[in-house]
C-alpha cells in the first residue's frame, strides 16, 4: 500500500503540523506502508532556509524509511496575508506537478489552509485516486478570527472553497469533535468525518529533571517559571501576558517565552517598552531541545485570544505538556478546557482576564497538594493521547478509504 502525503511543513520545521504529519508517517512505514510525503524547503516561520538546506527544483531524502520529497516554493516569512497566500499556490501547484511522477494509492493533504488541498483534489482527479482531507484547523475561520482577513469577497469565496473541498474528499480526518460538528452543521456526512486529536511521543516527551545548564543559562534556579514554547502567532495573544507579567507582584515567578512567529518583532518591542524583569525571550530551537525547555518549566502557559472560533480547538501543546507532567495553564475555552480539566491536569483562566490569569497562575505556584494532583492528571491524558496509537488508529481509517 502507498500513501502520498502532502503537507507544507515538515521536519526539521517545529511546529504542530509538522509534529503531527511526521510521527504518524513514521509509524505507518513501520507498518509496512509505502509512505511519499511532498513538502517544501524547510523555512518556517522565519521565511529562512535551515542550515543544510539549497533551495532548488526538487530534492529527495529518506527519514526512517519515509521518502521525503521537496518542492521549490515560494518562501516567505509567516506574516502578510499577500506573500503567505503566494506562498501557498506556489506549494499547492509544485506539489501537484511533481505528484503526478508519484505512484501512489491514496493521496492525503493536510490544511490549515486550503490551497495544498485544492491541488490534491486535482492531483487525485488525474490519477484516478482517492483523496483524504486533514483538517487541523477551520480555514478560513480563523484567519478571519485574528482579523488577518474580514469579511468581504475573498473570504466569501475561501468559505464556499472550503465547503467543496470537505464535499469532494472521500474521507475527512479532523482533530476535534467541535470541528466535526461544525461540519456536520454545514452539511457534510458525517459518516465520512473521522476525528484523531493530537497526542504526544511518549519517547520523546517524559517526566526528567531540570537541565542544570539551562536553569543557569537563564538565571532560573530559584524561580517559578511559567514557558510558553512555540510558535509567537497572532492567535497566541502574548502580548497579554508579558502587560499581566509587568505588573506581577509576585518576583518569584519568570516566564519563559520560547520560539519565533510572526509576533515575535512585536514581542520584543513591548518588552523594551515595560522592561519587566520577569521575561525572557528565547528565539526559536530544535524539536530535540523542546523536552530539555520543558524540563525546566513549573508550569505550562498554552494561550489563545478570546474569540469563539478557537473554543473549537486543542492545542497540540497540551500533549507534550502533560506528557512531561508540566501542569498547565490554560487560556483556552471550550474543547481544550473540557479536556484538562476532565483530566485534571490544569486550570483555565479565561482568556484575556488578566485578574483570573494571576488567580490561577499564583494558586499553581502556592497550592502544592493541587500542584501534585495536576501533575498526576497529566500523566494520564497523555497516556491516552500516545501518538502511536493515534497513527495507528488514523492508518485503519486511511486504509477504509482505498477499499
């Protein structure tokens, strides 16, 4: 069996969706599925090549038994919703030249947006194969919802996009059940909607002590820290938590951000503006480095804006978070906080309450019965999100499509 994965990002790259489409590739070579992923150049979100990397036509490589082919795009920074959008044409078309010299029996296309979808249809329509949708994200919903784009004609016409996209696709794998409804509401079959939520590495996301070196690298070894480690986008409105961590009483409590992002030249001109003592700014670092940061954190910020589209999702930290047995402190409403808390591995603030943010976060720092308990909690949900059984479980339905 073959199945050619197309996905924008990908490894080295860091962020969820290259996690995601990585781990799961993985797991299916090791069970003896033919796995081609098409993806571009490593650059995001800086717009920058990684080291080792020459942007040409195409190029192979193999990681683990999956055969990795990358495509010339055009790269740019993930900021500016003109060159992002040229960007992803200029992927979705490259992907769909160099996928008709791909043999393949199924083709899947990962969003969040939507054009590395609109060539997969089109590729599968050429080679007379079936085509899956993963939808990690509701485009253009949430472009829209960090008011990159309003309403008007455009977006009109991306939401009429989308909706023949998730018609056309022979299955559709989602990662939340609020996405599932939503488009069962728009009326998609839902027999054809099939949700695997995010998960963590189990093998690369556990319970370890502190890093000695990075505890000293940042002066934290007496500190509460509190990290955020990820991507620095519009949605993750940390801007609010650098203005809440200024006027912090509490000297004993650092936040660590970690990553880069289209927020980031923002970020740093607030910080030169409040000059809080209690923040540090990390630039972006390796997926191997995400567990040691980890290691050295007390508690796990995962924060979004304020806005209902995003009570529709979960984001992907939360795994890796629990996994490491971090307590979290969610700024998150709807389907990610029904999950921690069903867990008991957090608490949620809600977003944008800069009063409930402080409450909760000095209850986490002070409250160490409580504190344990989370932890424990964490344990747990990880253990029932374990990435391997996620990609075996998403494999089965992959296969349910090709018969």
């Amino acid at each position: 069996m073959k199945f050619l994965f197309i996905s924008d990002n990908f490894p080295p790259e860091v962020n969820a969706p290259a996690t995601r489409t990585w781990e799961h590739c993985r797991e299916w070579v090791k069970k003896g599925i033919d796995v081609t992923v098409l993806t571009c150049f490593p650059n995001f979100p800086e717009g920058k090549l990684f080291p080792g990397y020459k942007h040409r036509l195409f190029s192979n490589e193999y990681m683990e038994g999956v055969h990795v082919i990358r495509v010339i795009t055009y790269i740019t920074a993930n900021k500016g919703f003109l060159r992002r959008t040229i960007d992803y044409i200029s992927f979705g078309f490259a992907s769909f030249i160099a996928g008709l010299f791909i043999r393949t029996d199924l083709i899947i296309a990962t969003s969040p947006q939507l054009f590395t979808a609109v060539w997969a249809r089109r590729l599968a329509f050429f080679k007379r194969r079936p085509w899956v949708m993963e939808v990690r994200d509701l485009w253009p919903e949430s472009i829209k919802s960090v008011g990159v784009i309003k309403e008007n004609i455009f977006l009109k016409y991306f939401e009429r996009l989308e909706l023949r996209l998730y018609k056309s696709a022979s299955k559709i794998i989602t990662v939340t059940d609020t996405f599932k409804s939503r488009m069962i509401s728009r009326g998609i079959d839902p027999a054809k909607i099939s949700v695997v939520q995010n998960g963590a590495n189990l093998e690369l996301y556990s319970p370890r002590e502190k890093n000695k070196e990075l505890l000293l690298k940042f002066g934290l070894s007496e500190k509460f820290t509190v990290g955020f480690i990820g991507t620095l986008g519009m949605a993750h409105r940390l801007d609010f938590v650098i203005d809440a961590a200024s006027k912090l009483e509490d000297k004993a409590i650092h936040f660590l951000i970690v990553g880069a992002g289209s927020e980031r030249e923002n970020l740093e001109n607030l910080l030169k503006e409040l000059r809080p003592q209690n923040v540090t700014l990390v630039g972006m670092i390796s997926k191997a480095e995400v567990p040691e940061y980890l290691s050295i954190i007390d508690v796990a910020l995962i924060n979004l804006r304020k806005n209902d589209t995003f009570k529709a999702v979960i984001p992907s930290k939360i795994y890796e978070s629990a996994a490491m047995e971090k307590p979290i402190l969610l700024g998150v409403d709807g389907e990610a906080r029904k999950l921690i808390e069903s867990y008991k591995a957090g608490l949620a603030f809600e977003p944008e309450n800069e009063t409930d943010f402080v409450t909760k976060l000095l209850i986490l720092k002070n409250n160490k019965q409580l504190y344990n308990e989370l932890k424990d909690g964490g344990k747990k949900l990880a253990a029932d999100f374990d990435r391997k059984k996620l990609a075996f479980e998403m494999k089965n339905i992959l296969l349910k499509a090709v018969r």
